[in-house]
C-alpha cells in the first residue's frame, strides 16, 4: 500500500474583487485524482475585522504562498499586505500568471528584478508546491 502523499500547506493570495474564479480553478486543479501535487488552500476568503491577523497566522503555518495574478492585482490592497507578511513569516511567496490574454499585473511589494511570474503549466504549479526555497530576501542579505 502506498504511503500518503503529504499535503503542501498553502496559502493563495488572490484579488478577491476579480480573481476569486481563479482561485476556484487552481483549487479544483488540486482536488482532480491525477494532479501531481495537493494542497491545503488555506486563503481568507473574506476580508473582516482583525483579517491580517488571521491571514499572519495562516501564512505562518504555510509551505508556501502562491500569488495569482490578474488584470487588476496591482491595485489589491490585500494582496500586498500578505506579501509582506509572507515576507515577514519567512514564507516563500511565488507569482502565477492567472489569465492568458492580457496584462497580468504583479502586485505591489514584488519585485521585476527577483520575483518572476510564471505560467500556469502543471509543472510549475507542482514547483510551487515542492519549494522549500529560502526566500530571496534572506539570501541576498
């Protein structure tokens, strides 16, 4: 009998005004049998009182925080601030192009020179998954 694959802790950091349909997929993605990673979506899914709390602690207990990117995630307020607390918490962050036709803007706190956005393919979604990376911000320093 095979043994468990353990699941990836992560927390997707979205725009919730615009992207919530591609959180959607990329958590249906992972529940699909034949998807080569799985994870634990652990995102907030409704800004409230005391949110960043919540959101600190969640990214805290997380492998990784995958970003996806839309038309409009360089004006997402929250996605910023999850950044940042990524940051903080010393969880590695990754950005994911999340539409294919026009501009995917990276969210503010991100970097053009160290933070690529990478396609949505399988192969880099299961990257995403498996990084145990140190954060580039602590290896420069």
């Amino acid at each position: 009998m095979a043994s468990p694959t353990k699941k990836t802790r992560v927390f997707i950091s979205f725009d919730y005004d615009h992207d919530n349909d591609l959180r959607i997929m990329l958590v249906g993605q992972a529940r699909h049998q034949n998807t080569p990673f799985a994870f634990e979506d652990w995102s907030v899914k409704r800004a409230a009182r005391g949110w960043k709390e919540d959101a600190r602690g969640r990214i805290g207990r997380s492998d990784v925080v995958i970003v996806i990117c839309g038309h409009n995630t360089n004006t997402a307020v929250g996605v910023e601030a999850e950044i940042k607390i990524a940051r903080e918490e010393d969880v590695p962050f990754w950005l994911l192009r999340g539409r294919k036709s026009g501009d995917c803007r990276r969210p503010k706190g991100t970097s053009w020179f160290s933070d690529e956005m990478h396609d949505w393919t399988w192969g880099n979604i299961e990257s995403m998954c498996r990084s145990k990376t140190t954060p580039w911000w602590k290896r420069i320093w």
